[in-house]
C-alpha cells in the first residue's frame, strides 16, 4: 500500500493516484480516519497491473498456494511425539492435486491423541 495525503472521501475510492509529472503510481482504496480527514492509501500501480493481467488471462486473481497444512513444531511436541526435529513443520494433509502434493508431500496416515486433543501424523 501506498500512503498518501490525498483526499479520499467515502464513496470516492478506486480513483487514480498520480505524481506531480501526472503519471499514474496507484489506485486510490481507501482512508482511516473520519470523512476525508486522514490517512489514505492506494494500492500500488505495479500490483494493479499483475491483477489487472491475472483477471484479463484467467477470468480471476491467481495467488500461489502451497496446498498443505499442518502443525508447528515445538519442543513440546517434538517430545510428545518422538520426532526426529525440534522445529519446523508436520504435515497434516496436502490436497489433491496441489505444488505439495506434486512435490511428494503426503498428509497424514494416523491420528494420535495428545493432551486430549487429535493431531494427525504421520505425514511426510
């Protein structure tokens, strides 16, 4: 985001933000504050074009997606579980389909109850 001094009143967003040679460098979207007293923000130019290209090529915004969740790994749970690591992540489904799953990530294959609560393991 852009700050800027520009008077952006309710109703009034998605205006252009020009600089003093009147090239274009944002798109005003939005203040905090009461009224047009402010601070206002604009979405830079450079992020509107790569919008503006993903929703003319693909019909929608494309945003990279990993395609797998899992639980942190704490020194607590290293221990409780007998890992091998004391940080980083255990994974706990990848979906179908997704750059994890491509890359030979796998979800979990059992569920273990730790602390009264069900985490799944088992994923590599």
């Amino acid at each position: 985001m852009i700050q800027t001094d520009a008077a952006i009143n309710p109703g009034s967003s998605g205006g252009p933000l020009l600089n003093t040679a009147g090239e274009l460098i944002g798109i005003n979207t939005s203040i905090i504050g009461k009224g047009n007293i402010g601070i206002g923000f604009a979405v830079p130019v450079d992020t509107v074009r790569r919008v503006a290209t993903d929703l003319v090529q693909e019909g929608r915004l494309v945003r990279p997606w990993l395609g797998a969740n899992g639980y942190t790994i704490t020194e607590g749970l290293a221990e409780a579980l007998d890992l091998p690591v004391s940080q980083g992540v255990l994974v706990a489904r990848v979906a179908s389909g997704s750059s994890a799953e491509r890359a030979g990530i796998r979800g979990a294959t059992r569920i273990a109850l730790l602390y009264n609560e069900r985490i799944l393991v088992g994923g590599t």
